[in-house]
C-alpha cells in the first residue's frame, strides 16, 4: 500500500503543480486581457479626438466654402444687376428723339471745340443732319461724337457708349451703396 499511497502524493503534487501553473497562467492572461482592453481604450479615445478635430475641420472648409460661393453668387447679382441698369439705359438713349439728340449734338460740339480745334466729327447715321461747318463721318455708335482735330492727333470721345462708361465708374461705388448697403 505505501506504492499506492506515494502514487496519489505524486499525482496530488502533479495536480496541484498543475491547478497552480494553470490559476497563474489564467491570472497572466486576464492581466493581458486588462492591459489590451486599456490601451484599446485609450487608443480609440485618441482616435476619437482625431476624428472629432477633422469633423471639426472639414465643418470648417465647408462652411467657409459655403460663406465664399454665396458671396460670389451676391456679387455676381450686384453686377448683372447694375450692368442690366446700365443696358436700360442704353437702350433708352437709343430710342431718344431727334430733338433732345440735336440739342446733344450741339452742347457736346460745344465741349469739343472749347478742348480742341475740331475739324472732324464723327457721329452715329442719325445725328449727321445735327451737325454743321465740319467734316462728317459715320461712325457705328449709339449716339453722341467723336470730335478729332484737322490732322487727327488730338480726339475727343464723347459717344454715348463712352459717356456711360465714364459714368458708371465713377457712380459704382455709390451704386453700390444706394442699392444694396443694409439698412442698419
């Protein structure tokens, strides 16, 4: 019987030694799992205010985008706005009639000749009958003149098309102020 007995004791000393090696290698492993679960934590925490900053960033462009493409488009409408003012004009200085065009005629010849010696007119095919005691030529304007001097190195334009150029640089800004300024 001692054979028997010598037996168990090496085979308890065996479970034992095995029950221990497994309780520290399961400690081992749930102290592993711990650390992983940790550190993965704390990596998506990291990853999570990454994303959240370039959430935040893009929200940024994009609004930033949005802010610049409305500006644009309010822009573009100032100025189809101002630029189809300025067509309406146009078209209403075409359709003039002949009187208020001969007294036109008349006061910008005036404003030529005291700028300098002219000698040569050129003005759109109605307005030839206004002028007189110059050289006439037609010219493809909408109305007004184009005084030159006898050896064409002095010229003046005052055609409308030029006029309302001038004009419309100069009014821009206030334009711009009158019509769309924001009442405060």
């Amino acid at each position: 019987m001692g054979l028997e007995k010598v037996k168990e004791k090496v085979l308890e000393e065996a479970r034992q030694k095995a029950k221990s090696r497994v309780d520290y290698a399961n400690a081992e492993a749930n102290g592993i799992a711990k650390s992983f679960s940790v550190q993965a934590k704390e990596k998506e925490a990291v990853f999570k205010k990454q994303l959240e900053s370039e959430v935040g960033l893009i929200n940024k462009r994009e609004a930033a985008s949005a802010r610049l493409e409305s500006k644009k488009l309010y822009l573009s409408f100032r100025k189809e706005f101002i630029d189809e003012s300025f067509s309406l004009v146009h078209e209403k200085l075409s359709k003039l009639p002949d009187s208020a065009r001969a007294a036109h005629i008349k006061k910008l010849l005036e404003k030529a000749g005291s700028e300098i010696d002219v000698s040569v007119v050129q003005c759109n095919k109605k307005d030839c009958k206004f002028v007189s005691n110059f050289k006439v030529i037609e010219a493809d304007i909408l109305g007004g003149i184009i005084a030159e001097s006898a050896d064409g190195t002095l010229r003046v334009d005052y055609s409308y098309e030029t006029l309302l150029a001038q004009l419309k640089d100069s009014l821009l800004p206030e334009l711009n102020e009158t019509l769309f300024s924001k009442k405060k």
